[in-house]
C-alpha cells in the first residue's frame, strides 16, 4: 500500500493538527489573512500539517473558484531576512510562470506556486506583534511521498528536480539573495567543527576521536566541490538546497506536478542538490538507525534518480558538472555527519534529540553511508555514465 501524503506547499502534511487552535490564535490567524487579497469571505483557518519551521494554516472561503489558500507564520528567527527570502520566491515564481506560460493559466497554476499579494502589494504582512505572514494559493489534487518506494517514483523525483534547475538555469545567480550563508559551505562546516573540539564544552571528546579521524582523513577530498567552484570551473546556478523527495508535488498517476518549498532557494552548485537527495533515496534505513547492519544502499532508486535527473539535466550541465555529481554524492552525508558530530561535542544545542546519544548514533549512521559509497563508488560512477550517453 502507498504510504503518501495529500500536500499543498512546504514544510506541509495535508490534513489538520489534532488539536484544537485557541480562539486567540484563530483570530490573529484570520486577522493576518484578512490583509492579503483573498477571492470571497474567510470561512475557516485550520492549523494544517506537522512541520516544524514555519507555522501552517488552510484558509477556506467562500468564493465559487480559488477558495482554498495556504497562511504560513514565517519562522523569522531562522529566516532572518524575510524581505531577501520573499524576493527570492517571487522572483524564482515569476521566472517560472514565464517558462510555462505556453500552458494556459490553469496549468500553470497547478505547475508553479503562486503568491498572493497584500491589499498594498506587498509579498508578505508583517503585523503589530513583529510576526510576519505570506498566502500562496494552494495546489488541489496533487500529493507527496515521505517515503519513496518505486523506481518510477524515483525517475519522477529526478525528473522534477532536473526539471527545476534547467527552467531556472537563465536567471541571474546574482539576482538571488543568500538568506541561509554557508548552508552546503564544507569549509564552514568544518571549521564550526574545529571550534567545537577546540572548546569541548561538554567533554564529550573522549567518546569520538575515531569518527573525528575518519573525517579529517577525508577532509582534502570532500573539498573537491568548493575549490572546482572558487577557480571558477563551476557555475553558480540557482538551487533548490532541499531536496527531500516530498519536496516535490505529484498527480494522481505520480507524474511530476511541481517542486514546491523555495525557501532555501539561493544560489548554489546544481551538484549540491543532486548529492542531497541522493543521500536521503539511496540509504535504505532511517537517517539515525543505530544498527549499521542496516545501512545499505538502494542502487535500483538511485539508478531511477540519477536517470530522471539527466533526462532534464544533461542539456545545459557543463562537463565539470557532471564530473561533480558523484563527488556531491560522497559529500552530502559526510557534511550532515560533520554537522551532527559538532552538535554531539557542542552538547545538543542544535539538532532535536530523542535520547541523549542521538546526535552520535546519527554521525555514525550517516558516516557509515559514506563508507558504502566509497566501496560502491565504481558502480555508482558506471551508472550516472551510461544514463549519460542513453537515448
């Protein structure tokens, strides 16, 4: 049986929350929407999904057609530059829309997110409380798989991504505001790392001195991407920098609908979202399983992916893009085992732990998955060759 779930934008588990919304919070919910240039009368806000950044809620109203809307609560603490980051989504939007434009204005509204303005045109409201709040018009009949388990789901994922990067290929980098800094940068990554250690504020040291060898012996290595990028040998593209399979919207028959949670849009090396994604499809046992055993890899998805991905890919990425796509491969797991191990010595302050050993067991578990890349490096390699030079 599919495992899904219905969805309509980021961070969004269709369905309401169990708990019933205080009066107060339905008030300032409808008071905020009440400011964006909504089509009839609200009916109703739900509390709507079960993500953790930004708060979510289903605005119903009464109009004959566009009656169903999406209120987001922006976590400004996270997103500190809320102008920068609605700039980039308008804009990402808008260059979209304009590559889809030949479908007739249904389609693309079912293909690309859609803002809704405020009544002075703004992208976003920001209300007396500092909170800021945005509306997009929500995407019916499309849904999201948390769990990818077919191989047609996988080419789907690789499709929609490859898709993405190729619509946004001819829009300026430069156009596009950084509002997570370093995000995918393994050199701060490592370096937050070193202050760690340095520091040491828990003593936890004593517990890790292994897997902090086997990182730095692969610290040179893992670099690969970022020097390719600093001597100019790659582009600065615009990427997704999240590319978690249920980013992406499907139909009813699993064709790709559109890919959907822009927030961390910025510009980026296209290997980087490759590399991401492939470290949560590939890894057939949960991202903090504890028994390594476990950890293995899923070849026929990431064959699907990686074919996917180059069926949309592979006309606009330059040679040295491709020669970066196995490297991301290696280096996206190494860097979330980098970040899970600085949070480890650090004391928890970062990551949410269920046990006290929990960010160890996550660094153990993502560091295992390089080592099954590394010994699987040739075939993956063969692979994402011969969906290169196929029909």
């Amino acid at each position: 049986m599919h495992r899904f779930r219905d969805i309509a934008f980021t961070y969004i588990v269709l369905g309401m929350k169990s708990e019933v919304m205080s009066t107060k919070e339905s008030e300032n919910s409808i008071n905020s929407a009440n400011n964006f240039k909504l089509e009839g009368e609200i009916i109703s806000a739900i509390p709507f999904g079960s993500g953790h950044i930004n708060d979510t809620f289903k605005i119903t109203t009464d109009a004959a057609k566009n009656n169903l809307y999406l209120l987001q609560r922006i976590n400004h603490h996270i997103f500190q530059d809320v102008d920068g980051l609605m700039k980039n989504i308008e804009l990402v939007c808008q260059h979209l829309k304009q590559k889809l434009a030949h479908l007739g204005d249904d389609e693309v509204l079912k293909r690309t997110m859609t803002i809704v303005q405020t009544h002075d045109g703004k992208n976003y409201y920001r209300n007396e409380q500092g909170e800021y709040w945005r509306v997009f018009i929500l995407i019916p009949d499309t849904r999201s798989y948390d769990i990818l388990e077919t191989t047609e789901q996988a080419f789907s994922g690789g499709m929609a991504f490859g898709q993405f990067q190729k619509q946004l290929s001819d829009l300026d980098p430069k156009k596009i505001v950084e509002v997570l800094p370093n995000f995918h940068n393994i050199e701060f990554r490592i370096n937050n790392l070193k202050e760690a250690i340095e520091k040491n504020p828990v003593g936890r040291l004593v517990d890790v001195q292994d897997l902090l060898d086997y990182i730095f012996e692969r610290e040179e290595k893992m670099r690969t991407i970022l020097e390719l990028g600093r001597a100019k040998k790659l582009p600065l593209r615009i990427t997704h920098n999240d590319t978690k399979f249920n980013n992406v919207l499907l139909d009813s028959d699993d064709n790709v609908q559109c890919v959907i949670d822009l927030d961390t849009v910025m510009p980026g090396y296209v290997a980087y979202d490759f590399g991401d994604a492939i470290r949560t499809i590939i890894n057939s046992a949960a991202e903090d399983e504890a028994d390594l055993d476990k950890i293995v890899l899923n070849i026929p998805l990431f064959q699907a992916f990686t074919a996917g991905y180059l069926s949309e890919a592979r006309d606009f990425l330059t040679e040295t893009e491709i020669d970066s796509l196995i490297s991301a491969v290696h280096l996206l797991p190494y860097m979330q085992a980098v970040r899970f191990l600085t949070d480890y010595i650090n004391g928890d302050t970062y990551y949410k732990i269920a046990y006290p050993e929990h960010n160890l067991v996550r660094t153990k578990s993502q560091l295992k998955l390089v080592h099954e890349l590394e010994v699987n490096n040739e075939k993956l390699t063969n692979i994402l060759v011969e969906n290169l030079t196929s029909n």
